[in-house]
C-alpha cells in the first residue's frame, strides 16, 4: 500500500480538499490526520472490521479500546446513553481536548471498545479534524497514530515514519498544539465523574465549569497492582517509552542540576532538561523542553523532547519529575510510564563519579 500525503493549511483550506480523505473513511480505510491534541490513526467507528484494521496497523492489544471521534456533541446520541451532565461538559469543552465515557449503544460494535459496554466519545476542535468527520458523515474512531507503546505522533513526519505503506492517507496539517492527549473521564453518577486520563483540560477546570465531584483514578499516579483490573484497559499497557532507559529525577533545583552534569559525564546521558538548566549541562545531549514553571510549552514538547533524546547517541535519558497537579498531572501521567516508574531523588543520591 502507498499512503498519500494531503497537504492541508489548518487556517485556510477548503472543506473539499479533504475530500479524498474523506472517500477513504467511507470505503472503509485508514486515514491520518491532525488533532489539536495529537495526530490519530482514523477508520469508521460503526464497522468492526474497520476498528480491526487499527488494532492490526498499531500493533495494539484488541481489548484496549478506542475513542470515537464525532462533528457535534449532539451526534453522541446515536452512540451512547447521555445525561445532563455530558451536556455540561459539552457545553464547557466540547470541541476541546476532553474525552467522555458512556454507556455505549448497539450502533458501536464492541470491536471499537475493546469488548467494553461503554464508548468513549470526543469532539476535537482542530478545524482539519472537525471538516473530515463532517465530511465522511461517520463517527471515526481513532488513537493516536503510534505504534503500540511508543511516544504518541505529534507532526505528519512523526506518524508517517510508524505508519508510511500502513495507512492509506495521511493529512499533514502541522503541528498539534497541546501535544498531550485528551482528558478522559467517566461519568459515573449524576454530579460525579472518575479521571481516567490527564490532559489539557485540567480537574479544577472540569469541576468549576461542569459543577460536578471528580475523583482522580489511582491508576493516574500510580501503578497498578499485579492482576489489578483497571477501568481504563490502556493504564495496564507500556506506553509512551523511548526505547533507551528513561529515569526522572526529583529533588532541590542545584542537587537536579549536579545530578544531570554528572549523568552526562559518566554515563553519556541525554537530559530533558527545563530551559533553565541548558547552560549548565553539556548542550549536545541535552534536550530543552521548555521553561520550568511554562507546562504549556512542556506538554507541547513532550514526545517530541522523548523522540529526540532518543534518537541521541546516549544509552540512558534523564528528566525532571514533573509537578503533580495543574497540567502537571497529564506531564507527570505520561512520564512515570515512559519512565516505568524508576525515580530518583537527587538529593541522596550517591555522588555518580563514585559508583561502580
Ligand atoms: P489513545 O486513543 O491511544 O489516546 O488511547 C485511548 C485511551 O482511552 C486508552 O487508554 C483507553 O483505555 C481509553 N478508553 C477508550 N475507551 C474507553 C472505555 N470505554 N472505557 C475506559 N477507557 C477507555
Ligand atoms: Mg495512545
């Protein structure tokens, strides 16, 4: 298969640019394409052989599910059981970067959830995304166009290197501008909802607008126990990793700092380091993704800093443990599991130069 490029410009295009693409969706293909969040590998969210497609493409276990993209909040209807409080949300962030799980309806095959009885349904607001599902008349369903387990694509070229011969279309429309992946949350009650995923959209924002109690899943922060049975199946699967070591490092700002130097001296590590640090580290394997208190610049910088430590001639990857709360929680989420949870204080840890 060759995959077609389609070059669209997110401020000004034509709706019938997209066409083609959107012929794609409907004859049952694979389409990438721009979000304001990430880049996502699309098909016909209404056939479950078209959802088989995207598990086989992305290597993906067929039991973690896929969100189902749609034009208008109001088209959830025909695919979940909504409540007045998926129309708060929807009020407050839809288009926007917050997924919502519902009780799914027959209309969705239980291909697309994973064998769940419930749908996860997003509106995204990038106008590229927006205009293709208007276009193709279908909900899509669609994760992010990675292969299973590594950094999420958030640019053409990076989708197109996992995916290049494996998707019939990609749509290039630049960069994402959030960088990190949607909010998820379930509703769970009238006024309650459980996070299940961090994004842009941060649990202050949610409770202020929506006036409702979210509770934060265990499994945003932590690991989940051996044979724990999580209530989002993608929290249970490696995710995010660079393919060297990734460790983050907490502790005083100088202690982070001598701990990074000293990593680059005796083991050639790559540092993703808070612009602040640059001058202080060895420039050619440090990676800056942005300033310490800018969260916006280091969510959007995310997977490309883990992309391109990477992609260093290094044999190990340092970067700073994020704060837990704010947008730092969606940082903090994506990096404990890119990390496999290793973390190090730089405070007690054993001057580097004298270890073995
Ligand atoms: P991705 O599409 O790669 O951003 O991943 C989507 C995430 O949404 C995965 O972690 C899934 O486990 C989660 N998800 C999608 N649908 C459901 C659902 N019905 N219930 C719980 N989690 C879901
Ligand atoms: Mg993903």
């Amino acid at each position: 298969m060759i995959t077609r490029v389609l070059y669209i410009d997110p401020s000004d295009f034509k709706e019938s640019e997209l066409v083609p693409a959107a012929d794609v969706i409907k004859s049952g293909g694979l389409v990438i394409f721009p979000t304001e969040t990430v880049y996502g590998i699309g098909a016909d969210a209404t056939r479950p052989e078209c959802a088989a497609k995207i598990y086989s493409a992305k290597g993906r276990p067929s039991d973690n599910p896929l969100i189902v993209h749609l034009a208008d909040p109001s088209d959830a209807e025909q695919y979940a059981y909504t409540s007045p409080l998926f129309y708060r949300l929807a009020g407050a962030f839809m288009p926007g970067p917050l997924t919502v799980i519902m009780p799914k309806k027959d209309s969705i095959p239980t291909t697309v959830t994973g064998g769940l009885d419930s749908v996860a349904v997003r509106v995204p607001s990038h106008p590229v995304a927006n205009a293709l599902i208007r276009l193709s008349g279908l909900p899509i369903a669609a994760p992010s166009a990675n292969i299973s387990g590594r950094p999420s694509a958030t640019n053409a070229g990076y989708a197109l290197r996992d995916f290049n011969g494996r998707a019939d279309v990609i749509v290039d429309g630049g960069e994402s501008d959030c960088g990190l992946e949607s909010t998820i949350v379930r509703i769970t009650g009238r006024d309650s909802l459980l996070l299940l995923r961090p994004g842009a959209v941060t649990p202050d924002e949610i409770m202020k607008k929506a006036g409702c109690v979210l509770e934060i899943s265990d499994a945003v922060t932590g690991k989940l126990a051996e044979g724990e049975r999580p209530l989002s199946p993608g929290m249970k699967y490696r995710h995010y990793s660079p393919s060297k070591p990734l460790t983050l490092v907490s502790g005083s700002r100088e202690a982070r700092i001598r701990f990074f130097r000293k990593a680059q001296e005796t083991e050639n590590a790559a540092v993703i380091c808070y612009d602040e640090q640059l001058p202080h580290l060895r420039r050619e394997n440090a990676i800056p993704a942005g300033g310490e208190t800018d969260l916006e610049t280091q969510a959007h910088r995310l997977f490309y800093a883990l992309r391109a430590a990477d992609s260093l001639p290094c044999g190990s990857i340092y970067a700073n443990l994020p704060p837990a709360s704010g947008l730092g929680l969606a940082l903090y989420n994506r990096l404990i599991r890119a990390a496999a949870y290793r973390i190090e204080d730089a405070d007690s840890a054993p001057d580097k130069n004298t270890r073995k």
